[in-house]
C-alpha cells in the first residue's frame, strides 16, 4: 500500500534481549507492522560512539538481535529490517548534515551531559560523540519516516531531527524532508528480579529466549516486598517486583485474586511466583520456538538481513540523488 505512513526505529546491537526490550520497544515494533510500512535496523554504528575503545563483537551482537527480534514476531515481509553500517548512504548524509547543523544545537542536547556523566568511566568526550544526533537525524531523514517510535529518553534527540530537517529545506529550498514524529512509546520501567530497572550492567534481566528452567529459577529468587519477612505477614502488591510482572503476564482474575491474597496473607510469595512462573513461561514459549528455527536456518537469516539491506540502501540512494541535486553536488 503505498499511502501508508512510514515508521523507522533502529537498536543498538546490545545482543540478546530481555523483557525490558520486548515491553518497552519491541512490541510496539510489532504492533506497528500493522499499520505502517516499517524500517528497523541495527544501529552499529552507534554503538560505537560510546564503545569505540571495546566494541566487543558487534557483528555477532547484531546477529544475536535480529535473531530476536524475528523471534518475537518482526516480519520481514512486512517489515524492512536492515543493518545500519552496510546502507553507506547514511554516512554520507551524516556528513552534510553535520555542514548545516549549528554546534550550539548539540551542545545544549540533554542527553549530552547527562550520559558523560552517566558514564563517566569513559572518554566521551569525542567529536563522534557530541555528533551522535546527527547521525541519528540522517538515519531517520533519509528513508524520509513520517513517525520514529522511541522512549522518553530518545524525544530530544527526534526535536533536533526535525529541526535539521527544517533547516536542510530552507537551506536548500527543498522539500525533501519530512519533519518525523516522535511516537512515545508508553510502557511502565519493567522491574528487573533485584528491583531496579532491568538492565544487562546490573546482572538482573530475564531474556526472552530463556528456557523454563531458567524463567523458574529466575523468578524464585526474585525480590518480593521487602515488609513481607514471614508467611503471615501481610504485603503490599504494589511495591513488589513480581506483581509488577502479573500485571503484564497474568489473567485479571489472577490479578485480583492475587493482590487481595497479597494484602491479606493469603497467598504465600512462593505460590504467587509459581503462577506467574506458569505465565510467563507460556507467553514466552512460541518466542523461544521460532528462535530455534531461525538458529537451524543461518542461510534464512543472512537471506533476510540481505534483502532488508538491499531495500533499504534503494531508497537512501534514491533519497541521497534528492539530496545532491538540492545542494547542487
Ligand atoms: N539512539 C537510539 C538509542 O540509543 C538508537 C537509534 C539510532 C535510533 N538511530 C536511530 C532510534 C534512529 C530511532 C531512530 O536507543
Ligand atoms: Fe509479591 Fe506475590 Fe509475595 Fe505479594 S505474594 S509480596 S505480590 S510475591
């Protein structure tokens, strides 16, 4: 259909994924699929900005995501998915981005400061790094997206695309560019089994590929309410981690029977885990499925990646034939 809106979103290729990834981003990726003609790639190249001194094996690392990511349910018939540093077109736009783009625009970006702080193991002070929504900008700009699905954190970063985007028109009197949308992806923090955000640094995460045994194991020793010492003593379900997972995985009688036992002593935490241990096991069975079929079939994944790799390199080459003519290259 070729007056649907376009949707693009890229990851940094973090491996494999957990469930903070699947409810915070992925899903919405799928549900998407319904309604936009949708790009997703792997941004490796990103990646880099902040790991350039030990960039692990971001091939492999890529590999791994894109192998979860059709696990879950991204269909490569519906959707382009592709790897950013093989779409070359993408540098070269960075590149004359980078010409129109004021410094003062980069350096008041929040995430700016923020994450030098963050991490301030590492070197971040490099040209790359404060550059980094640039990049961002030409990765979205040149397949011209009308919609950019992200996370609160990413919105500064789609107001400067759109921004760049403006100025390139007016620069060059053209209308090539879109200004994107940022569509906000509204997902609770998902609780990792510690209870702080779930997050592969922490050591905390249930992966979405993880085998029952794992899932149980997981789940048993995740924390519950830190009030609820013994059987008897009463809790509270919503300071508790695991319920903050039955909200997501359990029926809403389940729900309810739960936070009513929760509060009233009447179900012990190793019996409100086995319920959820049962649900999320059967939510996350046909995910670990279809990863074992693509994993018997790397002439599958490397057929898709390619395919994903050339549709998208047509239209950044196509838009960047735009892009010359405008500036008159
Ligand atoms: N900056 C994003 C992140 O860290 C990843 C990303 C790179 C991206 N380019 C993008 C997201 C383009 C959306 C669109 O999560
Ligand atoms: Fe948490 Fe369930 Fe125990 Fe209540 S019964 S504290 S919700 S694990």
């Amino acid at each position: 259909m070729a007056d649907r809106k376009r949707v693009l979103s890229g990851m940094r290729p973090t491996g494999r994924l957990h469930l903070g990834n699947l409810h915070g981003a992925l899903e919405n990726w799928i549900r998407l699929q319904d309604q936009y003609e949708c790009f997703y790639f792997v941004a490796d190249w990103h990646a880099l900005t902040t790991d350039y001194a030990s960039p692990g094996n971001i091939g492999e690392n890529s590999r791994e995501m894109v192998l979860d990511w059709l696990s879950a349910g991204l269909d490569p018939r519906r959707s382009t998915i592709f790897v950013q540093s093989q779409i070359k077109e993408h540098a070269e736009l960075y590149l004359l981005l980078a010409m129109i783009t004021p410094l003062a625009w980069l350096e008041r970006n929040p995430t700016y400061k923020e994450q030098q702080q963050q991490l301030e193991h590492k070197d971040l002070g490099t040209y790359g790094f404060l550059g980094y929504p640039v990049l961002q900008a030409a990765d979205i700009i040149i397949y011209r997206a009308n919609g950019v699905p992200v996370g609160k954190d990413q919105l500064p970063h789609i107001e400067l695309t759109r921004e760049i985007a403006r100025r390139f028109n007016y620069l060059y009197k053209s209308e090539i560019f879109p200004e994107p949308d940022g569509l906000l992806t509204e997902a609770p923090v998902l609780p990792g089994l510690d209870g702080r955000k779930m997050s592969k640094s922490y050591g905390n995460c249930i992966f979405i590929t993880d085998s029952g045994k794992d899932i149980a194991e997981k789940i048993s020793r995740m924390m519950t309410d830190p009030q609820r010492v013994r059987r008897n003593d009463p809790g509270n379900p919503e300071v508790c981690p695991v319920f903050a997972y039955h909200k997501l995985y359990s029926s809403a009688s389940e729900i309810e029977e739960i936070a009513h036992g929760c509060r009233s002593a009447g179900i012990g935490c190793v019996e409100c885990k086995k319920i959820l241990i049962r649900n999320v096991a059967a939510r996350l069975a046909p995910v670990r499925e279809r990863r074992a079929k693509f994993e018997s079939d790397p002439d599958g994944l490397r057929d898709i990646i390619a395919a994903g790799n050339a549709r998208a390199a047509r239209e950044a080459s196509a838009t960047m034939e735009l892009v010359r003519r405008a500036i008159g290259i």
